[in-house]
C-alpha cells in the first residue's frame, strides 16, 4: 500500500508539472521527446514495485538461479586449472619415463636461490662471530672490533651469495648427488683469497694500523678455511634446496 501510494503521488506530481509548465507550440516537439524518458522512468518504477509481489517460490528460484550461475563460472575456472594441473603432470610423467629408462646417467643437482641465500647468511653469522673475537684480541677496542665485524658483514654477504649462484652454474664435483670434498676445498680457497684482501682492507680502514689489520688477516685465513671446509661439508649433506637433473647419455 505504502508503494502504490508513492506511485500516485509522483504521477500526480507529474500531472501538475505539465499543466503549470504547459509547452508552446514551438516546444511540442521538444515535449513529445521528453516525454519517453518520463515514461520509461514510471515504468522502471513501476516494475521495481512490482518485485515484491514475487511468490516466495519465485524468489527462492531466483535465489538458486544466481547460485548456479557462479557455480558454473568456478567450474570453469576449476577447468582452466585443472587442465594446467593434467599438462604439468605429462612433464613429470614424461620425465620420469626418461629416468627409468637410462637408470646408468650419471645424476647431478643444482641449488635454489634460496638456499644459497641461507647459506651465506649463516656462514656470515659465523665467520663474523670469527672476526670479532679475533680483532678484539688483536686491537683491545670493542668498537674497533665491531666496526670491522659490521663493515665485513655488510661487504661480504653480498659477494659470498653472488659468488654462491656463481659457482652453482658448475657442475664439477656434483656427480654424485652432493658436492664432493674437492670441490668443497676449491670453494674454501677461492672464497678466502677475496676474504683475505676484504678483511685486511675494512680492518686497516678502521684501526688505522697495518700492524693490527695484518694479524687479524692472517689468523681469519688460517681458521676460517679450514673452518669454511667443514661448513660446506655439512651443507653437503643437506637435502633442503637441492633440484635434482639427469645428465643424458647420448
């Protein structure tokens, strides 16, 4: 009732508007213009008053109506992954048809950026732990020595995990699923000639003295490549990180 009575007051409304605004004969063809969009305006009125006069069981089906619909749009999008999902399982199928067939090819892996990330952070957190206590023995000045230790930490993670992708691009040394001891000194080596000059440069910087710097230098190559050895040893035997390949016998 309350609807049906705004609807009547709006026509009236509109009645008296036309007679207090009548149109001149120049203005006809404007108002027969005017006119649809009036009329079109009543009856979308008119049919949003009629939606409640829908039967519970008309807009219960509407209601499943709609429910169906976005069921069919997320079946189809299930579609799109599963046919994604089917496409990437014939890879590893495929794949795994090739393995079982040469079982003598050698196997080899490669590590994950986040895993030689890891791996740097760590070995940082502990060579630092190294240089410290060495550069307080040898300087006697703790802000000395954790001026060294926060330079060689923020010069060194960097270049250690560059130098980390850098050598995961080689595959010598990892044949057999692991790198081997050899290949875990080469590393050690390699790495400590860098070090060496990195820490002898960032320790005279700070201690102003060739003296100081040289010593702690020198003990930080000793120990920490022999210490780096056994650090890359254990990592060796770390499964986390590792992506396993075949290498093929053509």
């Amino acid at each position: 009732m309350v609807k049906l009575a705004i609807l009547s007051v709006i026509l009236l409304l509109q009645g008296v508007a036309v007679q207090c605004f009548a149109p001149s004969a120049q203005q006809k063809s404007v108002r027969q213009t005017t006119a649809v969009p009036v009329f079109a305006s009543t009856t979308a009125f008119r049919s949003f008053l009629n939606a409640d006069d829908e039967t519970p069981q008309q807009k219960l089906l509407k209601q499943v109506e709609r429910e169906e619909a976005n069921l069919k749009r997320e079946r189809e999008k299930a579609k799109e992954r599963l046919e994604k999902y089917d496409q990437s399982l014939e890879v590893l199928q495929t794949k795994k048809a090739q393995y079982m067939v040469q079982t003598d090819a050698p196997t080899t892996f490669t590590e994950t950026t986040l895993r030689s990330a890891v791996k740097a952070f760590c070995w940082r957190i502990i060579a630092g732990s190294v240089t410290f206590i060495t550069t307080l023995r040898f300087s006697g000045s703790m802000k000395t020595a954790l001026q060294v230790v926060g330079a060689d930490f923020l010069s060194k993670s960097l270049t250690m995990f560059i130098g980390e992708r850098l050598m995961n691009k080689s595959k010598a040394g990892r044949t057999g699923g692991a790198d081997d001891a050899g290949r875990s000194l080469a590393k050690a080596l390699i790495w400590r000639l860098f070090a060496i000059c990195n820490t002898l440069t960032m320790a005279v910087f700070v201690s102003k003295d060739l003296s100081v710097a040289s010593k702690i230098a020198s003990t930080d190559a000793v120990f920490k490549t022999a210490l780096m050895f056994v650090y890359e040893r254990v990592w060796a035997r770390i499964e986390w990180g590792k992506e396993y390949e075949m290498q093929w016998n053509l």
